[in-house]
C-alpha cells in the first residue's frame, strides 16, 4: 500500500522522460478510489452518481483531494478525460451557498466549452442551492448586470466578458478565493494577450488558481511563474 500515497504523485512536468513516464503510470493506475472517499456532501454525491459518474476518472482522482485542500493545481490534460468534474466537483462543495457572492470563476476560451461546463455545473449542484452563471461575448450585457445584481456564486466566462463586467463594478469577485483556468493554452494564446493578468488582479490576493492544459507554451508557464504558488502538478499526458 505504502507506495500509493498521494504525495509520491506529483507528476513532475520537468522530470527526465522515463521517470515521468513511470510516474503518470503511477497515476492513471486507478486505485479504486470511490467518490466517497473524498469526503464530499451527500447533496453533492446525489448530483454526481444522478449524472451517472460512477467512479472518479484517474484526472479526478488525482485532482479532486488536492483541490480540496486549496492548493494550487497546475494539470496537463486532455479534452475527454473527465477534466472538466475533476475541477467543478471541489468548487462546488467548497462553494457556501449562504453566502450570496460570486465565490468562484471558471474561465474557458469559447462559448460552447462555457456552455458546456455550466451545464455540467448545474447538474451536478441540482440539489444545493446553487446559482450559476455563464457570461460570454456575444449575448445581451444588460441581462448579464441584471444577473449579477442577483444572487450568483459560481461565474463560467470567457475572459473579455468577465473582465468587462469587473472594470464596470458589476461583478464583484472579493469573495471570489478559486479561479480555474480550462484549456490554459488557448486562454493565453495571442487572443487574449493580457486580459489573463489583468483579471487576476481583481481576485482576492489568497486565492486557490487551478489550471487545466494540453499543452504548456511559455505564456503558461510565465503565467503560472507570476500568479501560482507551488503547484501540485499532475501529468496525464502520454
């Protein structure tokens, strides 16, 4: 058993092939690990096995302990592995429905990947209490203050949106302590040179930064250089 422990999985992105090679086997090597082990809310779990997630998927199971705790998250994973649950799952059950603010942002490149999450979102928190909202370019700016003059506590945006909803004062992100970035390679390609770094400064300065990427160009890992602090890093890249 004693070679299982969780710390001896940090997949290492820097290590020399082979070892990495061996270490991601180490993690893709499912443990059964049940999703109750993770000390989730039953309303929680409800939302998770309704939508038919059976076990957690090896991202999952190497995300979703650490998430919990608020350690940063630095992931190199693909599309179709279960990512998108290995992140909304802790956010969620971190997320204090009584408190009425936004508590945490996912950020994504394209409408229909935040389409896609908040949808995944809204199953999984279908019995807590939870408001989730989905802001991108190209829908009604007005409908997106009327929202946020309500109660939301979970934001799936693109980045120009959000960011222009927080120079304006409408999105308020002091409670804001957990910021994903999904598809990170995209999000910090030349569209959205610097919009990144300009939103992360309207985030509370303890704050838990989780990011999801296929691959690791330099604008990810200056971004990650400048705004993570110590990464547990998870590889499940071949």
């Amino acid at each position: 058993m004693g070679h299982h422990h969780h710390h001896h999985m940090k997949a290492g992105l820097n290590l020399p092939a082979k070892d990495r090679r061996f270490k991601t086997a180490d993690v893709t090597d499912t443990k059964g690990v049940e999703f109750e082990d993770f000390c989730l809310g039953r309303d929680l779990l409800m939302g998770i096995f309704e939508k038919g997630w059976e076990k957690p998927s090896p991202i999952q199971e190497a995300s979703i302990g650490v998430a919990l705790t608020g350690q940063d998250i630095l992931a190199r994973a693909k599309n179709g592995t279960g990512k998108t649950g290995a992140y909304c799952i802790p956010v969620i059950e971190k997320i204090q429905p009584a408190l009425k603010a936004i508590q945490a942002m996912v950020i994504v490149p394209t409408r229909e990947l935040a389409l896609q999450t908040s949808q995944i979102c809204v199953e999984l928190s279908k019995h807590i209490q939870l408001k989730v909202m989905v802001t991108t370019g190209g829908t009604d700016l007005r409908d997106d203050i009327m929202r946020l003059n309500g109660t939301v506590h979970l934001v799936i945006a693109t980045p120009g949106r959000i960011l222009d909803l927080m120079e304006k004062g409408v999105a308020k992100m002091e409670h804001c302590k957990t910021l994903v970035l999904d598809e990170a390679d995209k999000l910090l390609s030349q569209d959205f040179q610097g919009i990144l770094d300009r939103l992360i400064n309207f985030l509370p300065k303890e704050r838990q930064v989780m990011l999801y990427s296929a691959t690791f160009p330099n604008t990810v890992t200056s971004f990650m250089q400048k705004h993570m602090h110590k990464p547990y890093e998870i590889n499940l890249m071949e």
